[in-house]
C-alpha cells in the first residue's frame, strides 16, 4: 500500500504521542492545513532550455512527469501555472498529482493552468463582462471557485500580467480585474490571487493590490527577500499568492523554493532547472 507523506507524517506523530503515554484525543483539531503554490513553468521546457539534458528530458516526454514528482514533494493542495505547456502535458501533470485542473487560454501563448485536489466547481477566463480588450490580458487570468469540505466556497484568480518595465499595461490589466472583482471583494468570501504578477514589491501596481484589500501572502509571514526570479541566482519578488476574506488571516508560511529541481545549481554546467521562475509556495490554515 502506497500512503502519501502527509499520511505518513499524521501517522508517524501518532505514533509518537502513544509512545509518549498522550491520549489521541489530546491532539484533536478542528483545523488542517491548505497549501498553495504559484509557478511560470517556462512552458515545462526545463531552463535553461539549450541545455542538453534538458533538451533530451523534452525530448523523451519526461518533463511532466519531472515536474509532477518534484512538485509532490510538497503535498500541495492548489498549484497555478503561468506559461502552460500543451494542455497534454498539463494533463499529465493533473493526473500524476491526482488533481482536477483547469485551463486559461492565453491572448497570445501562455495559458494558465489552475489545478486543485478538491473540486473546481465553475470557471472563466477573462472575466471582465466583456471581450478581453486585444492590448491586455495577452498571457493570462482566469477565476475559478474551488470547494473545500468543510470550509465552503473559495474563489481563486490565476494570473500572469504584462511583462517589461514600463507598467502601463499592466496598470490598466489590474485596475480592469480589481474593477471585475469588485462584486466578490464586496461579499467577504475567501479569495486568493496566485501568479506571476510581473512586478515587484515596490511599485504602483502593487500599491493598487493594497488599496483593494489583497494581502501578500509573504508580506505578511515570510523571512528574508522572498525573491522569484531567476532560479539561478535570484533578483526579483514577482510571483505571488495574496489573499483576501477571512483566509488572509490564516496564513501560517510562505517562500519561494529556491531547493531541488526548483533550483539551478551555477557550479554544474550541465545542471538544468524546471523553470527559470521559482515557484511561491504559500500556506495556511483553515477549518477542516
């Protein structure tokens, strides 16, 4: 019998309050722990691309199953994709985690992708109300509402804004879905917003994020920098999962993983990173 790590870890702790003479009952609670991750997957080419073991993992499809296994590690319970591979392979991916998945098709070529082990109960891409104006949204955004037992409805927003240094589309993108979620923000439900927003900490885009109520999940509870980009030497904070309603209160960790197949190591000249974005990992607790 294969038993995940979270099961093994539950069992193990059991295990050791026994030992210990402490009643099982003495350890019950009424709260578990949702985990979140945000990651650009470079189109699941492995980064850098050129490299030739990375080229050969392509080339004998074993970038999914890679990525799937890599991911695991981390027994996360909601992953979004920023720069989807083709949907074959995001399949791949939502399967090998045993999780249901969604996908955001791009104003250009890069979808999202949300994915989720509890069940997605409705989604949409791009929802402004109306067409996506051709000048924004040219990568992604989508909403989806995944039901957690127990917890209730919980809105997500998968995203990937404009990049350059010149923030004025992304200005436009953002006030375009603050202004589409006004409806939600007003409601007080959980909402997270989880992607590669393509900018820093320190700018208006963010300030505007503030202004509507979104708490950054590492703002609040992470150590250090906190920085995404790139995975070889770190310079950026751009990947993001923010959060609003009353799971902005329950945030207990978040940092990007800048370790294992996330990571480049800059002393193996054959190395390859699954991407050149790290991925946030960010996560919670909430009422089981």
């Amino acid at each position: 019998m294969i038993i995940s790590r979270r099961s093994f870890c539950s069992a193990l702790g059991s295990a050791s309050l026994l030992a210990a003479g402490v009643p099982l009952f003495a350890q019950t609670s009424n709260k578990r722990t949702l985990r979140v991750i945000a990651y650009n997957i470079y189109a699941c080419k492995g980064w850098p691309a050129d490299r030739p073991l990375a080229k050969r993992a392509v080339a004998n499809d074993q970038m999914a199953e890679r990525l799937a296994m890599e991911l695991s590690l981390y027994d996360p319970d909601i992953i979004n994709f920023s720069e989807s591979p083709d949907e074959k392979l995001t399949r791949q991916i939502a399967e090998r985690l045993k999780m249901h998945h969604v996908r955001f098709p791009s104003g250009g070529n890069w979808p999202g992708t949300l994915l989720s082990r509890y069940e997605i109960t409705d989604s949409e891409n791009v929802p402004l109300g109306f067409e996506r104006p051709k000048d924004l949204f040219t990568r992604h955004w989508g909403r989806g509402t995944i039901q957690l037992p127990g917890f209730g409805p919980l809105i997500v927003h998968s995203a990937h804004l404009y990049p350059v240094a010149d923030p004025t589309i992304r200005l436009k993108e953002i006030r375009a879905m603050l202004d589409a979620m006004q409806e939600d923000l007003k409601s007080g439900q959980s909402m997270l917003l989880i992607g590669d927003l393509n900018h820093n900490p320190d700018t208006e885009e963010y300030k505007l994020w503030m202004e509507a109520g979104w708490h950054d999940t590492f703002a609040q509870v992470g150590e250090g920098d906190g920085l995404t980009i790139k995975s070889d030497i770190p310079k950026y904070r751009i990947d993001y999962v923010m959060a609003h309603g009353p799971i902005s209160q329950q945030i207990r960790e978040s940092r990007p993983l800048f370790e294992g197949a996330f990571r480049l190591n800059i002393r193996d000249e054959n190395s390859f990173a699954l991407s050149d974005h790290l991925p946030q990992l960010a996560v919670f607790e909430i009422d089981a």
